[in-house]
C-alpha cells in the first residue's frame, strides 16, 4: 500500500511521540494499530493497547486521538498530554477530539506547519485557546533525536 507523503510523515510524528513518550515514563496511547514507524506498527510501541475509559470524557473522541501520554494513577489513568497531527490544511477535526479532554488538566498540542491556521481553530475554541500549544513537526524530530541522545549518554555514563 503506497502511503501518501502527508500519510507517512504522520505516522514518523506519531512514532516519535509514543517513543518520546515512552522515554519520559509515561503510558502510551495511539489508535493506529498498523501504522508503521522504523519498520514496526505503533501497536507495538505503546505502552496501552485499549485506551482507558475516562468518566469525563466521550469515548469515541478520546480513543481517535492520535497520541496520548498517561500517568499511572490510582489504578487509573490520567490523561496528562494528547497530540494531534494536523499536516493538511482541510478540517482538523482533531481539535474538537482533544476537547473531549476539557475536564482534565490535559495539554493539547496540535502539531503542524500552519501557524495561521492553528490560530485561526484556536479561535473557534475560545474558551479552551489557552490550552492549545502548536508545535512545528520539525521540533518533534528535534525533541526526538534529543531525547534517544540523552538516553544514550546516560547509558555510556550509567547515570
């Protein structure tokens, strides 16, 4: 199946969330089973295979989201960071899913390459605005490399 170059660009920003995510300590959450990232499918790189049921928020939205890091608590789990990756410029619907995250102290972060547009949904959103954080794709790949150089060093170093 040949994926569009917006397709599997998405799925390397997904892949290098779960891992970031990962890294931090957090469990990890992605709808796309079979995507593929560094020749394996996300299954196999989150942490959590069935999203948590959260009372406050509608499931259907909550399971779609394209990356959600948890904390471990309580036996439960919380919510504490959820990404949508929004390389198009048609509907980005994945505001109104992270919304559904409104009664947790959630960030939201949008990941894409159009400023105007963000600022543009953020707007539709007023009274969620501040909680939107848009990140360029360029710096998850940055973050990326820097959080696996710093695993690295802390091995060599063992600290």
């Amino acid at each position: 199946t040949g994926l569009s170059p917006d397709e599997s660009f998405h799925n390397v920003i997904q892949g290098r969330l779960i891992e970031i995510g990962n890294i931090r300590g957090f469990k990890t959450y992605s709808p796309d089973k079979s995507k593929k990232f560094n020749r394996k499918p996300l299954q196999e790189i989150t942490t959590i295979e069935k999203c948590p049921e959260l009372q406050w928020a509608d499931y259907d939205s909550l399971r779609n989201i394209d990356v959600i890091w948890f904390r471990e608590l309580n036996n439960g789990y919380y919510p504490e960071y959820a990404f949508e990756v929004e390389l198009s410029t048609g509907v980005w619907s994945g505001f109104g899913r992270l919304v559904s995250l409104k009664e947790y102290n959630t960030r939201f972060y949008i990941v894409s390459n159009n400023d105007k547009r963000f600022r543009q949904v953020t707007n539709s959103f007023s009274e969620y605005t501040n909680r939107f954080i848009n990140i360029v794709p360029d710096k998850v790949g940055l973050l990326y490399s820097a959080e696996k150089s710093l695993i690295r060093m802390r091995e060599e170093f063992n600290l």
